[in-house]
C-alpha cells in the first residue's frame, strides 16, 4: 500500500524488533560508507546492504538497533515504509 509522504513524515520507532527479522535494509552509497567497518555490510548488483545473521540484524539486541541518530538507515528509521521515486 502506497501513503502519501504527509502522513509517514511522523512515523516514531515502536521498537517491536520487527523490522530487524522481517526485512533487509538498504543502505544509500553514503550509509553504506559510514558501516563498512563494522563488516555487517554487502554490496550486490550495485546496491547495499545490512547483512544478516542468520535471519537476525547483527545490529538488534533484543527489541533495540544498536544503531543510533546518524548511523542508523534511513530505510529502518522509516520501517515499514519505504520510499518509492514515482507514487
């Protein structure tokens, strides 16, 4: 289901721990840089990343992202949405 950016734009964490089981982040090339050290990130056909562990973000502890304000993806901060050029 498509929504209108308006209505995700005050989307807040619930912190369910849901979209570290049910989903495989993608990073933007600059997201990608910032995690690179970290060796939680893969690059296929020209995209990037999160790599799971299993069907587990290396990054969860139990309901909670490691990952805080600016290493955090824009793609998890927006979950379960995402962005689409064309509406």
């Amino acid at each position: 289901m498509l929504v209108p950016w308006r209505r995700a734009a005050s989307w807040h964490c619930e912190a369910c721990g849901r979209c570290c089981l049910e989903y495989t982040p993608k990073l933007t090339f600059y997201e990608f840089l910032k995690l690179k050290d970290t060796g939680f990130v893969v690059e296929k056909s020209g995209r990037y990343y999160i790599r799971k562990i299993g069907r587990r973000c290396p990054f969860q502890i139990g309901r909670f992202c490691r990952l805080q304000n600016d290493l955090k993806p824009l793609s998890c901060r927006l979950f379960p949405f995402s962005i689409h050029k064309r509406g």
